[in-house]
C-alpha cells in the first residue's frame, strides 16, 4: 500500500482525487472558459504564448488546461493517483498526443522531483500547498521553481483563529467517519449557503457559482470539508515569507478575513 493510500486509510488525507473524478462529469466548455477568464485577470494577460507553466497539484486539470489553451508549454503533476488521472484524462479529451502539455505524479515535497522539471514562467497551485502536512516547507520548495521575473500564483487558506481550529476538527471526524461524510457536508452547505438562502438568492448564486473559476459549488464543498491535512496562514505571513525570499508581491484577493483562500501573485526580483 502507497503512503498516500495508508493516510487515506487512516482517516488522515482526503482522496481529493475521487472528488475530481466526479467533477469531470459536470465539465463543460463554460467551465474552461470561465477558469481561462480568472486565470488571465489574476495574471493579468490574455495570453501565455511562449511562456511555461507549472500546475502544482493539478487535481481535476482544469487550470492545466486552461493555461494550455492561453498558449502555455504546460506540466502538471499532482500527489494522488487519481487526480493524475483525472488530468490526464483532460489532456486526452482535449490535447491529445500534444507534447506541450505533460502530467506527472510526484509531490512538492520531493525536491529531487522538483529540480528534475526546471524553472518556470508561471508557478501555479491553487489551495493545495496547504494540504502536504508541511505547508511552510511546500511554500518554500516552489520557490527555486519559478525563473527571476516569473511568476508565482497560489491561494492558501485564511487564518481565520478559533474557527479554524474547529474546522480542522470537522475535517478530522469527516475523514474518520464514513457515516458522517453526507451529515459534515450538509452542514457545511448551510454554514456556507445559509445567508445567502435566508436573502432568496440561493438557487441562482449557486448555479452562477462557476462563474467565480469555472469551479463546482458541490465539489467544492466536499474538497472543504473533507480536506486534509489542513493548514492556515494569515496574508501578512505569506506577503513576508515570500518578501525575504525575494519577491514582490503583485496581485492580492482576499476572502475578506472570513473562510476560504486568499490569492497571490507574486513576481520574482
């Protein structure tokens, strides 16, 4: 049995892998065109033509793709099994046999896999460093990863304090419970939906919501919820982690210091 399989096993990672096989089913050419759209605003281009592009923890493959149809030279990778497969079957449906776009399984965390990908344009990781069990080390890691005057895009779950403490013990009985998985869910959609029910806005926010990144609102819940490891990090700890490693800060977007991840493009000096 893999590493990965033994924690899923023990209660102690989420198979973010099996969530992403299910989101595929919903994928439509909106989605990508809405995940193309906030790729490029927080990047603030139109177009990566000519430009290479690292997706670290590639889940679904999305982002992948959607950096692949900007023009980007792309390579994925990702920690689990499935969510390589997920991505690869992406790249099946929409860019086979294309040498410009490779998906690999390895993890941030190894450096001699790192090293063995280069230096890169664009260093992307959407809410996934936060879920290695060594979120400051995998931080650290991407760092030799991105080239001098690249780019370094990640969002990394707010330090909200108490609450986050309490969600991480969520996480944990949601992990170790099979019987309690729908329960946890339910009552996360409420915690997330429930003012926007109580304003009348629910059925079309939630239908909208791929509109945010092309995402799935249910999907998303479940990667929430079921998420680990988990761990947290004000922004002000991030701008000064990544500002005495030598770089400057470009774009920020909060969650308004409540749930969810903050945003960061960062340029290498």
């Amino acid at each position: 049995m893999s590493k990965q399989a033994q924690e899923v096993s023990q209660g102690e990672r989420f198979e973010f892998g099996a969530n992403w096989a299910s989101f595929l089913s919903v994928l439509s050419e909106e989605r990508i065109a809405q995940a193309r759209t906030s790729l490029g605003t927080m990047l603030q281009t139109d177009s990566l033509a000519g430009k290479t592009f690292l997706d670290i923890g590639s889940g679904s493959g999305l982002f992948s793709l959607a950096a692949r149809r900007m023009g980007a030279k792309v390579i994925s990778f990702d920690y689990d099994p499935q969510s390589v497969a997920c991505t690869r079957e992406l790249k099946r449906r929409y860019f086979p046999d294309d040498d410009g776009w490779t998906v690999e399984q390895g993890s941030v965390l190894d450096h001699a896999f790192l090293e063995s990908l280069g230096q890169f344009d664009v260093v992307y990781s959407w809410g996934v460093l936060h879920h290695t069990g060594r979120m400051w080390a995998a931080l650290d890691n991407v760092v030799s990863r991105v080239k001098r005057g690249g780019k370094l895009f990640i969002a990394i779950y707010n330090d909200q304090g108490g609450p986050s403490r309490r969600w991480l013990k969520l996480k944990q009985i949601y992990n170790a419970h099979h019987a309690l998985r729908l329960p946890l869910s339910i009552y996360t959609l409420i915690r997330q939906w429930g003012v926007t029910a109580l304003k009348g806005k629910f059925p079309s926010s939630w239908r909208n919501y791929k509109a945010q990144r092309g995402m799935s609102a249910w999907h998303d819940i479940v990667d929430w919820i079921g998420g680990l490891p988990f761990e947290v990090a004000k922004p002000e700890e991030i701008f000064d982690f990544y500002h005495a490693r030598g770089f400057q800060l470009e774009r920020l977007k909060t969650c308004g210091g409540g749930l969810g991840c903050n945003e960061y493009v960062f340029v290498k000096d």
